[in-house]
C-alpha cells in the first residue's frame, strides 16, 4: 500500500481572493513611471518584476538580457565584470528606459545598479524613474544562489558583488525594500510603499 503523498511545498498556494482585490486596489494607486529594480544577484529582482509586470500590466526588460556576449562569457567562466565590461551594458538599460520615457510609456526593469556611477548612467536625473532597491542579507542571497541555477552568473561571484555595491543614498530617492518573507508578501509592501 503506497504510502500517502504529502503536498508539494514548493507550488505556490493560490492567494486568497481579498488579498488579490486588495493587490488590486493599491496597484491601482501606483502612478505610471519606469521602476528600476536594482539589487545583487539572488535579490529577488526578476521574480519580483515579472510580479509586477502581471497586475500592473507594464511592460518588462530583464536586464540580463542587455549584456554583450562578451559580459556573458566572462560571467560564465568565473570572472567579475569590471566598470570597463559594464559600460555597454549600463547604456544599454538608459536606451532601453529612454525609449519608454520618449513613448510615455511605463516600465520595469532589472539591473543590479550596484554602484552610484552606474546609477547616475542608468538612471541620472530621469525624470520619471523610481529606483527600487531589494535589499538582502548576503547569507539569505548565498542560500538563495547555491540552490538555483543561473545561466551565467556562478555563486563564487557573489562576494564581489557584495563588495561592490553601493547602496543608494537618501538623494536618488530610492523605494527600499528589505527582502525577508515570500515574493507576495515583498510584492506587497513594494506596491504599498509605490502608491504612497
């Protein structure tokens, strides 16, 4: 007699109904700009985006996707990028936000932003644009990492991350949301904290 199946923990449950219309009503409140979601690898930054990607209905880049072949490769085999390998990509991701704000168009978009310099490319004085910023222990981030796989970024490149980020000041205005419960309940507060 086959013994009896326990329920898989790792599917999301559904959301209760009230916590949706909820959802709903503060998504309703957030004013159409472009987010910049910055944060290290394993911050949550994709999983959160496509989240908000799914109720506000705006369009998505992960960030990513923007790097040269070259960054990719580089990643892949265990190397840090340095500021003369981010460039391109750095402009990349103002292209990509500059098109919006020129349609008039909101966004999302994923872009570890670590440092001030490459916020001040990414993001500068945009009109527009809200920095939102997923902050994370580096050991919930390490746990995270070495239980997923990446397409090229390896868990032995999250320490230079760690030591390469610069967490932005109270003069780029950022939104900062400490990453400590599940995606829904970061989601959560993260509209909150946007429709204020």
């Amino acid at each position: 007699m086959l013994a009896p199946q326990r329920p898989d923990k790792s599917l999301a449950a559904p959301k209760p109904v009230e916590f949706e219309a909820a959802e709903k009503s503060t998504a309703e409140r957030v004013p159409a700009t472009i987010l910049a979601i910055m944060g290290g690898s394993g911050s949550g930054k994709t999983t959160v985006a496509q989240e908000l990607q799914r109720i506000l209905g705006w369009p998505f880049q992960e960030g990513d996707d923007l790097h040269p072949p070259s960054n990719v490769e580089k990643m892949r085999s265990g190397r840090p990028l340095d500021d003369a390998d981010r460039m391109p990509w750095l402009q990349a991701v103002a292209r990509w936000i500059d098109e919006r704000l020129s349609a008039h168009e909101p966004g999302i978009i994923t872009c570890s932003n670590l440092k001030r310099t490459y916020r001040q490319i990414t993001i500068g004085t945009r009109q527009g644009v809200r920095l939102v910023f997923l902050k994370n222990d580096e050991h919930v981030i390490h746990a995270r990492i070495v239980q997923r796989q990446h397409r090229y970024m390896p868990s032995t490149l999250l320490r230079s991350q760690f030591e390469t980020l610069e967490e932005p000041g109270e003069d780029e205005h950022p939104v900062v949301v400490t990453v400590r419960g599940s995606i829904a309940e970061t989601v959560a507060e993260l509209l909150q904290l946007l429709a204020t």
